[in-house]
C-alpha cells in the first residue's frame, strides 16, 4: 500500500504532496486571474493566516491552495526525504 507524502504548508496546514501540480508565485497577471477565478468559483483554501500570499499551489483536483510561504520552501519540503528527520532508536 503506497504511503501519501504530506507537506506542511505554513501555520499547522498540511497538503497531499502527490496531488501537487505546481507551486508557483503570485506575482504575474495570469496566476492572479487564476487566483480571482478561483476565489469566485469557491476553489480556493486559504492557509495564509491573514499574512501575505508567497505562493499559490495547484492541486489536482483543480484547487487552488494558498500559503504564505516562498515557493522555494515548499519544493523543498516536497522533495525532503520524510525518514531524515526521524531520529534512530
């Protein structure tokens, strides 16, 4: 049985790492279109905690998640491997 990878994504939020399409920033025109559309269509989980929007991840199933942190952290808590932080008994 294959495991789901969970990503934290800032302020006790957590996300499904497998059903992560793209995490991109907020700052161009089209991705907030994506953002405002969503918003509307009631697509969009806000985890920001009322703090500024760093980056806006794409989910599968056409959600639009938005954290308040730089995608950068967030792509590389994606590709963390989960057993480092795990510490031997």
């Amino acid at each position: 049985m294959a495991v789901n990878k969970l990503i934290h994504v800032g302020f006790g939020n957590i996300v499904n790492a497998g059903k992560i399409i793209a995490i991109v920033s907020p700052d161009s025109a089209p991705v907030r279109r994506l953002v405002s559309q969503a918003k509307n269509d009631g697509r969009t989980i806000d985890a920001t905690q009322g703090r500024k929007t760093k980056s806006v991840i794409v989910m599968e199933n056409d959600r639009i998640v938005l954290s308040a942190l730089l995608p950068e952290t967030i792509r590389g808590r994606a590709l963390a491997d989960p057993d480092a932080d795990q510490e031997e008994e």
